[in-house]
C-alpha cells in the first residue's frame, strides 16, 4: 500500500495592507494588533491540539503574510505539528516583512522553503499593484534568502 503524504496549510491572515487584487480573507495590521495576532496563534495552536496527530511531509504558511509572525510565533505553531524529517516547510513572504535576521531564524525553527511575494521588479508595476516594496527591496530579500 502507498503511503499517504500528509500536508497542512496554515493560514495567517494578517497583511501589512490590502492588496487590491487579493481575493484570501486577510486584515490590514491598522485593523489587527499584535495583542490580535498573538490571541490568533494562541486559538490556532488550540484548534490544531483538537485533531489527531499527523505525521506531515508538507507544512505551508499561507495569508495574508505569515512573515509578519514573529520567529517565535511560527516556532509556537510548528512546535505542535509532528514534521517528518525531509518534510517541505514553506513560509510565504512579503520582501517588506523580512531582513537578514528574520530570515535566519525562520531557517533556524525549520522553514525550509520560501514563497516570497514581489509579483514585479518593475517599481512602476508594484505601485500600480499597491505592493509596498521595491525592486531594490525585493532582490535584497532575494539574496538574503
């Protein structure tokens, strides 16, 4: 019998801003604080504590901009997920969220995978899109990672 590949998508929905053409339900940080997005991680482990025990080959940070996290905050999360090892554990990323440091202690909690947000390296692109970085900003974010 074939083993099945068990995968989770978690869903952070906290966004700097509102991206006009983003249709995934997300609030702009003006409407959530961060006493909001702790109480989210909080209710989040609490939900996930509700279901059996799952060994996951994929594990995938959705939003919103899960990079908005802290380090710490994603670590609290990942903590109560049983992760095979070899497993994909891809966090999404808006280039404006992240530096160097964030960065590596993303990869230090086991974030093996980034799927970061720049949508354009055409500046005049990314401000018609509303996105709030650059294309400077978006290659830093590039090579940092």
């Amino acid at each position: 019998m074939k083993k099945m590949c068990d995968a989770i998508f978690i869903h952070i929905p906290f966004c700097i801003k509102k991206c006009g053409y983003c249709d995934f339900l997300s609030f702009s940080c003006e409407e959530k604080s961060k006493i909001d997005r702790e109480q989210y991680v909080k209710k989040l482990i609490e939900e996930i504590k509700l279901y059996p025990k799952l060994n996951y080959d994929t594990v995938y940070f959705g939003g919103g901009t899960p990079s908005l996290l802290e380090v710490k905050e994603i670590q609290r999360i990942l903590e109560e997920l049983n992760i095979n090892i070899g497993a994909e554990v891809t966090l999404e990323v808006n280039p404006q969220t992240v530096d160097l440091e964030k960065l590596k202690g993303f990869r230090e909690i086991g974030i093996n995978r980034l799927s970061i947000g720049i949508q354009s390296f055409n500046n005049e692109k990314l401000k018609v899109l509303g996105r709030l970085h650059s294309r400077e900003r978006a290659l830093k974010t590039y090579k940092d990672a």
